[in-house]
C-alpha cells in the first residue's frame, strides 16, 4: 500500500507524467463487479472449492487424476490397476523406443568424436579442422543431437570440451566469444561487466580483456591434447557476417589452440557453400558426417514400439493412418511420433475401462479376479461381442445365452479372447516382416516405395490382398529368375515363421535341380517369358508352347516347386493379413479413436484465442461469467470486454471512443454519473484498459495508426 | 653480407625488398618514425619482415592484428609486447594490478612514452593492421604517427592495400610487395618438392632422386598455373594447395610403374581427363570436404540420401520463395484485405491483372 499512499499525496503530479506504474488497491481480480459477486458469492464458491479439494485428495493422487468410469460403478482398485497398467505398459514400449532412439545416432556420433579426436591442423593442410554434420531438416532433433555429440566428446571420450552455439547467440561477435569463453573456460565473473575486463586470478596471469581468445590458450596450457570443439547447431539461421569473423578468428588461432569447428547444416552443403565467401570457405577443411535419415529410424522405432510382441496395445488403422498422414505433411519426427504413440496410450487407458484387459494378458487369475460386473456389461455392450454372439447363435445357441448371461463364461470367453488376439498380431507382424522381406528381394523399387508402417495400416483395413502391390509382389515371385527364387526361399526360410521348414524344403529341391542343370543355364518356368516372346497373344502361345516343348525334366519339377510355393505363400498372407475387426476385443487391443488426436495434435490456436476472448465464460468456468451470456457483459474480464468492443468497430478506431465505451460497459449504470478523474475506480479502470489494449496488442489484433494521432489500426478480423 | 645471402636464398625473388628493408631501419642517423609494408596476399610481407629484422638485430614487437577483436586489444597488445621488451615502468612494478590499459591512440602514445624514455630504440610491427575490422583511418594515423612523438619508436605497418590516402599525413617510407609472377610462384615452390615414392629412411634418397622428383615439381607447379593461375591457384599459397592436393594423382601412374618419369606430358594429360574433368569447378568452389572428389556410385547413392521436407512445409517454401520476386509494394495489392476506396470495377481489374503477376 505504500506506493499507493505516494501516488495518492501527489496525485495532482500525475498529469505530467510520461510514464508510471500503477499499483492497483484491491485484490488482483480482474472485473470490478467480479469483486463485488465475489463479497456475496464467497460461501457457495467456498463450499465448491471444498468438494473440489475433497475430490481430488480422495482418489486423483494416487491414480495419477484417472476417473472412475463406467458411471462410477468401477472399483478404485479396478481404476488404480488401469493407472498401473498404464505405467507399466507404456513404461515399457518408452524404454524400448528410447534404447532404439539412442542407438539411431550412434554411427554418427562415433565418427564425429573420431574425427575430433584425430582431427589436427597439420592433418587438414594448416587449416581450421571442420566437421559438416547435415542434420536434415527436423529442427527438433538437432538439440538433441548436439547435446549427444556433447556428451559423447565430453564425457564419453573424453577428447576436449564443447561449447554449443546457437543462432540466438549470434547477435554480435563479442558476444558470441564471450560465451565461447564462458561454456569452454566455465569462468563466470568478469564476463557480464561493462568494462570488458576479467581481472587476474591470483597474479598467475596478467588480466585480460573478457572476449580475449588468449583466455582459452591459457586453459588449454593447463589441459594438454584437449580439443576446442565450437560447434554451431543450426548454421543457416546463424548470421553469417558474425561466422565469418568466427571462422576468421579460430583460423588465427589454430597453431595457438586445438580448435575444431563442427557446423550443423540443416539443408544441403551447397547451399551452406553459398553463404559464405570463399576466402572463408578457403580456410577451413574437413570432413562431412550424415545423419540418419527419418524414414530409416521411423521404420526402427516402429517396428520397436507397435510390431513387437511386447508392445500389447496396437495402433488401429485409422489412428495410424492419422498420425503418418501428419508426419508426412507436417512434422517428420520420430519424437513426434512416439508424443502420438504416448498419446494414444494415455487416452486409451484414461478413458476406456475395459483397458484393464491389456494389463493383465499374462495373468488370468487375477484378471477374472478384476472383472466386475460392470465390466461384463461393457464388454457385452461392445461391437465386436455383438458380432460373436450373433456367429454362435446358428450353431451353438446355448452358448450365446451363456455370454449373455454368465459372468464366468463371459471371462472365459474374454480369455482366449485376448489370446487370440495375441496371436493375430504376433501372426500379423511375422507375416509383414515376411512379406517386406520378399518385396524387398523380389521388386525392390516397390519395397522402399511403401514404408512398413504404411503397409501395416493398409493391411489393417483388411484388403490389403485385393490391392495391386500384394498381386504384383506375388505375380513377380512367380516370374522371377531361378537364382532369386533360391535366394527367395533361403532367405525366407531364415525368417520365424511357420512356412520356414517347407520353404527350406523347397529351397533344398531347387539348389538341387539347378546344380543337375547347371551346364545349361537357369531353370525356367512357364510363367518367366523372356521380353521379346510377347509380341502377340498369338506368337506368344506359339513361343510358350515351343517354350513348353523346350522345358527339360528339371524345369518342369522346378515349375512345379514354383507353383505350390507361391500358392503356399499367398494363402499365408491371406491368412494372416485378415482385418482385424473380426476378433473379439479388438476395441481393447487396437486403439483406433481418431478425434483426441486430431484434437491434439493439430491445434487451433487462432479460434481457441478468439473463443475465449468472445466467450470467456466457456473457459474460465466461473459462476458470474457463465451462462448463457452472449455479447459484453460488465462482469467479463476486461480483455474480453474490449475485444468485443474491437469487433464491432470499423478498421480504423478511436482510442477516446474506445474507453469511453469501455467505461460504459464496466461500470453500468454507474457510467452516467460525473466521471471523476481523481476517484481510485476511474483510475483503476484506466490502468486496466491500458492493460487491456496492451494485451490486444501483443495478441496481434490491433497497431497504433500513423495516419491519425490517438486512433488504431484494426489487424483481425474474427472467424477468418 | 653473408647473411643477407641465406636470406635470399631462403626468400627467393625478394632481394629488394630486402634490401631496402635492411637500409631503412639500419641508417644510422635516423630511424624513419613509421614504415609502410604493402602488397596482396601471400606475397610475404610478413615473413620477410620477421626474418629481416631478426638478423639485423633490433628488438622488435609484433602484433598480428587479425587476432584481436577490438582496438582496444590491439593497444593493449602492443603496449603488453612492448613492456616485455623493455621492462615495466618504473613507477608501476609494484603495483602491477592496477596498470590502466591504453584505450585509445593518445593514450597508448603516452605510455608507450613514458615507458620508452630512456630504453633503446625499439621496432613495433602491427600486422594485418588494415584487415582488424574495428580499425578506422584516423586510428592508422594516429598509430603511424605515434613515432613522430617517441623518439624510441618506429611502427611497421603491414597492410594490403596502401594509397595516398590511407595515413591522411605525410606519407612514411614504404616498400612494395609485388604479386609473384608465374616463374617466381614455380621458383618458391620447387625449393620443397615433394617426391615421388614414399621414403622410408633418408639414406636412400640420393641426389638423383631428389632431381627427378624437382624436376617433375617443377613442371607440375608450371602446368597447373597455367591452368588455374587466373582463379583457383591465384597466389603461391593458393596453387601449393592446389598441386599438394593432385601430387598423389599425377605420380601414382609412375609408382605403379606404367610411365616414366620424363613422360610428364601423358602423365599430365591422364591427370587432365581423369581428376581435372570433374573437379576443376570443386577447386573453384573450394570445398571443404576434399575426400570425395569423383561423383562415383557411391556418391550417386549418398545423393539419394537427401533429407525430405514435410510436405506442406515444402510447398509453402516453394510459394514462398515464388512469392519473394513480387516487389513489396505491390503487397497490399496483392495480399491484403483492405480495399482501396476506388471503384469495385477498377478493383476486379486490378484483381486480375495481380493474379497474372503472381502467377
């Protein structure tokens, strides 16, 4: 209150001041009749708040905030087991992910610190030893990756020590090796004073000035055969007269001390060359690393943390149609994709009841234990369980009555339920790998078309077998030479699946038929017509019946192997690449809600901002401002006020006409009265609508006008 | 004489500047207040300087400019090199903390005055001093002119470039660095040539040896300046890179005995079509990373390992970079809500005529 008494005794100084800060009297609340409801108001919000604490004390602690579900009717151990399998589970597919992740930029990091540790000036003919890491255009990863590079040359190798830049350090030079200075030497007085000057530790040395290179030979001195690493994290943004004059000055001080320079480029080294003069370029020489590029390490992760068997929860096909859609368009990040994968989790295991199922798949006892009643009437209320009643109901009728009305047998049921389900995807996961494994041998260009991530949604859906690619990938198989068949089949073999032994077989049979007809060339089949046999269809039977005629006794054995192996293979992959929606459970086990991700993940900030400015009531959920109040209200908070007052105004607005509507709006009727520029109210309102403006204005809504004094410009306009 | 003798030799096609360099600062009666040293990169003002004035003895401090960051360090530099010369002042030695640092010309001029009253008479070289990015003409004059008022001191300037208005004052002797011709580039290079095998131990390296593998040197540095000479390998520093870097091309056909030493033309011809063909313009560029210099399969593939943008991302790029030519004027026309007052029809003309442009 003392500033307040000050401005109160001088009040009358006010007038002619440029600036000053007003402090307000009341309690901060941001609507003046807001106070008074609050005076009234004050025993019923009380009483809520108390619920509120009681509410949260009781259960959202220990569950981490998950609710009770199916209307309160679950048992709080039932929701604390879906907290814990939560945790569990997604701890699990974290770790996994995360070794994954660690292991993408291994390569990397192992060549960049080889190369610090190697590099010297005399290797690089005199020049400043420079290392080009392209690190691709996720702008996300990079801080991740220097950090790693840091770590790995700092700690793990233990080469020299690393000072990181970034472009928001590059505003001037001094500056930039002022903060050199600091990460390499970690001396922290003298570095921020006017004076430029670190004084002398202990007379061992004279002081110098605080950008003075020389601060680093003298650590150096000190750290023999330790590197100077700089490494600059995103070199384009970084402004490239202070790089020039960097590169310059390490240049000048390479005989002195053991400096490396590492320069992150995002886009291509072409275009870094461009950046900068020659006569820079000239100075340094060195070496390129590449970073692993995002189809590569997406595929890892994801065959890491959905494919594996140890991840229990899938991704339903329109879910992951959803998340790759955005990764392609937007962000390509494996980060992202493991935020969305997270994601999917937390929502599924926060809002499905039934989700308990997932955590306990190994443990059957305990999961009839869990099983209430409540949950027995969800699953019964659920699709799929509609589905199988419906299949059982023609044959064995008796037994849908007993799902219907049994409890034990509906747990019975859900058993080998959730290991079937098991099965499928185990099944389903064997036969991609075996089907990216045959794309891969037999049309190549096909496999790195479609990722396998794609392939696994499309299989999903369950027509992946009627698609072109699945009928071309088996038709080649048919055509293909007799070494690739082998090499087909030896390979395939290798893989676990229940085809290995029979494709071994089969492998063994055709190493055996082309050693017998070796002297003669390939084996062929009826089915690999050479390209220039297929003039006509009719020259072309004639061909194939010369061709039939041609065919020795191993071809024909061989044609035969051909035949019943891609029979086999195909009836597999039908098999296997059946739709999921077929299994009972499968709600439980694939999690396939498209609308919390697409909520989530792609934000709407700009109605968001516009609906709370019109609407405050919607977010901020308090007694005086809901309802169903459309337009101003006095009671709203006072940048929602004048925003709706902005609205209704043309392009261009009066700041005079603003605040007096905006005096009228907040104080009702009380506005008609004599305004008193001296009372404590007028002046409060006034702070607030300058606070108010001030606000419009950093959200970008309105500018001061330069074609008129004291008006604003108008920058946005709602629902755009 | 006879040291001016290994200087020659040592510093081939520089007899004069030597020369002169040695009889302006070893006249006995005066010693010139400030010396100018100009001439383009690579053409060793530097070097001849610190050799020249190491054998004529004189004690000298040098300052490389393109190592400090402001003025202020250069002063401090020199004051610094100065004072370890010839000894702290007097009045200061016990109270070494708090010697003030020189932060401008007079100040640097007044204790270097102080400091040189009685001392013998000293050089300060300040190098580069032309290439510091802070330095302004006064501040060179100013320096320059520091040994008009110490008795003690002459100041050598090294700079690139030097005309009549770089001191704005009287002007100071100076001596010339001519760029080097193509014989004398050949001439410097061929006193280090590299050989042609790989010499295990120095016995074995016989004098015939060491003719060949000059002689062939020679002729490489010859040919390959007339190549390049006019931009990749423009100075001596410059075209050593250059031959350092194909040396190990052009003899690898007589290491593995196809063609004899004395074949330079066919050998020089293979180096043409294989290296050259394809990196000529990587020399131009002047790279940074030389180790993959042939596009081979190899690299065919590592191109393929470009990293994709999002596909939004790119496209917006793409329209954005379209977008960079209009000229920003023609932004509220073109992009903008507001309407001008004029009419609506004007409007949809000026409406279509924008959408041609931007298309």
């Amino acid at each position: 209150m003392d500033t307040d008494s000050v401005l109160n005794d001088d009040s009358s100084s006010l007038e002619h001041l440029a600036c000053y800060i007003y402090t307000p009297t009341s309690e901060a609340s941001s609507t003046p009749r807001k106070r008074k409801a609050e005076l009234t108001a004050r025993t019923s919000r009380s009483k809520r708040e108390k619920v509120d604490t009681k509410n949260c004390d009781g259960d959202g602690v220990r569950k981490g905030g998950f609710p009770t579900l199916l209307r309160n009717l679950e048992d709080q151990d039932a929701v604390n087991a879906r907290y814990q399998s939560f945790e569990r589970l997604w701890g699990d597919v974290e770790n996994r992910t995360n070794k994954v992740l660690a292991q993408v930029n291994e390569e990397t990091l192992q060549a960049v610190s080889t190369f610090v540790g190697n590099a010297t000036p005399e290797l690089y003919a005199g020049k400043l030893p420079t290392g080009l890491i392209l690190t691709g255009p996720n702008i996300a990863a990079h801080g991740i990756l220097f950090d790693q590079i840091e770590a790995r040359i700092q700690s793990v190798d233990k080469n020299g020590k690393v000072a990181i830049l970034t472009s928001k350090d590059s505003t001037n030079f001094k500056n930039v090796l002022k903060r050199v200075i600091r990460l390499i030497t970690e001396i922290e007085s003298g570095l921020d004073d006017e004076d430029d000057i670190i004084e002398a530790k202990s007379g061992r040395k004279e002081s110098r000035y605080n950008y003075d290179p020389e601060i680093i030979q003298d650590w150096c001195l000190d750290r023999p055969g330790a590197k100077v690493v700089i490494a600059v994290q995103d070199t384009e943004a970084f402004d490239p007269a202070v790089l020039v004059e960097l590169i310059s000055i390490l240049y000048q001080y390479v005989p002195k001390i053991p400096f490396i320079l590492l320069l992150g480029i995002a886009t291509s080294e072409e275009i870094f060359y461009e950046k900068l003069p020659h006569s820079t370029i000239r100075l340094l020489r060195g070496e390129r690393f590449d970073v692993q590029r995002f189809e590569e390490s997406m595929e890892q992760v994801f065959e890491e943390a959905v494919l594996s068997s140890q991840s229990v929860l899938k991704l339903g096909p329109r879910v992951a149609d959803l998340i790759f859609e955005r990764q392609k368009d937007h962000t390509r990040s494996v980060g992202g994709f493991v935020m969305s994968l997270k994601y999917a989790y937390m929502s599924h295991f926060y809002a499905n009841a039934l989700s308990i199922i997932l955590g306990f798949v190994d443990d059957e006892s305990s999961l009839t234990e869990i099983l209430s009643d409540a949950h027995c009437e969800a699953i019964r209320n659920l699709p799929s369980f509609k589905n199988l009643v419906e299949s059982m109901i023609p044959t064995f009728p008796w037994r849908a009555r007993d799902l219907l009305n049994s409890a034990t047998s509906l747990k019975t049921a859900v058993l080998s339920a959730a290991r079937e389900c098991k099965r499928y995807s185990s099944g389903l996961t064997e036969a991609i790998n075996l089907f990216r494994k045959l794309q891969s041998i037999v049309s190549p260009k096909h496999a790195s078309e479609i990722p396998t991530y794609e392939l696994y949604s499309r299989i999903l859906w369950g027509e992946f077998t009627t698609r072109p690619a699945f009928r071309d990938a088996i038709l080649t198989t048919k055509k293909t030479s007799s070494e690739k068949f082998l090499l087909l089949l030896t390979t395939l073999a290798e893989l676990p699946s229940e085809l290995s032994s029979s494709l071994a077989e089969a492998a063994a049979k055709v190493e055996t038929l082309q050693s017998e007809k070796s002297k003669k060339g390939g084996l062929i089949t009826e089915f690999a017509l050479p390209e220039s046999h297929r003039t006509t269809v009719k020259s072309g039977r004639v061909r194939l019946d010369e061709l039939k005629s041609g065919m020795t006794s191993q071809d024909t054995e061989y044609n035969k192997i051909v035949t019943t192996t891609v029979q086999t293979l195909e009836k597999y992959f039908k098999d296997r690449f059946k739709s999921y929606t077929n299994l009972f459970l499968h709600e439980i086990f694939f999690y396939d809600l498209k609308s919390p991700h697409s909520q989530v993940f792609a934000p709407k900030p700009r109605p968001s901002i516009e609906r709370a400015l019109s609407r405050p009531g919607d977010y901020l959920g308090c007694e005086c401002c809901s309802g169903d109040l459309e337009g101003i209200e006095g009671v709203q908070p006072y940048a929602a006020i004048l925003y709706q007052l902005y609205l209704e105004s043309p392009a261009l607005i009066g700041i005079y006409d603003l605040w007096s509507a905006f005096r009228v709006v907040s104080l009702g009727e009380k506005a008609d009265e004599e305004a008193d520029e001296e009372s404590e109210e007028e002046k409060e309102l006034q702070a607030q609508f300058y606070r108010a403006l001030g606000e419009l204005r950093f959200l970008g809504f309105l500018k001061y006008s330069k074609k008129k004094t004291d008006h604003l410009v108008k920058l946005a306009w709602k629902g755009l | 004489m006879s040291q001016m003798n290994s200087l020659y030799k040592r510093y081939p096609c520089r007899d004069q500047q030597i020369n002169s360099l040695t009889a302006i600062l070893t006249r006995d009666t005066s010693k010139p207040p400030a010396l100018i040293l100009y001439g383009t990169e690579a053409t060793g003002k530097t070097v001849v300087a610190k050799a020249v004035l190491d054998e004529i003895g004189i004690a000298y401090a040098y300052v490389s400019c393109k190592e400090c960051i402001t003025v202020r360090h250069i002063f401090e530099k020199a004051y610094t090199s100065c004072v370890a010369l010839v000894g702290a002042p007097n009045g200061t030695q016990g109270s070494e903390q708090k010697s003030p640092r020189p932060d401008s010309v007079n100040n640097l001029a007044v204790m270097l005055q102080k400091l040189l009253l009685h001392s013998r008479p000293i050089i300060l070289v300040l190098d580069g001093v032309d290439k510091q990015r802070e330095i302004t003409s006064t501040i060179l004059s100013g320096v320059a002119r520091m040994g008009d008022m110490i008795e003690n001191l002459t100041v050598v300037l090294v700079v690139t470039a030097y005309g009549p208005r770089l001191l704005n004052s009287s002007e100071p002797p100076s001596i010339h660095f001519p760029a080097y011709s193509k014989e004398e580039c050949v001439k410097i290079l061929s006193l280090s040539p590299k050989s042609i095998f790989e010499i295990d131990n120095e016995t074995e390296y016989s004098s015939e040896m060491e003719n060949e593998d000059r002689w062939l040197w020679t002729q490489c540095c010859s040919a390959i300046w007339d190549i390049m000479g006019k931009y990749a390998a423009r100075n001596v520093n410059a075209l050593k890179d250059v031959v350092d870097e194909l040396w190990p091309s052009l003899v690898r056909p007589i290491v593995e005995n196809e063609y004899g030493i004395r074949d330079f033309p066919k050998l020089f011809n293979r180096l043409k079509n294989e290296e050259l063909r394809h990196s000529e313009e990587i020399y131009l560029a002047s790279r940074i990373v030389t180790s993959s210099k042939i596009p081979s399969d190899g690299d065919l593939e590592a191109s393929n390992r470009t990293h994709d943008l999002p596909y939004f991302s790119k496209y917006l790029l793409c329209a954005a970079y379209l977008a960079s030519y209009n000229s920003a004027k023609n932004d509220t026309r073109y992009f903008s809500k507001f309407s001008d007052k004029s009419g609506s029809r004007k409007r949809a003309k000026r409406k279509r005529t924008g959408r041609q442009v931007i298309i």
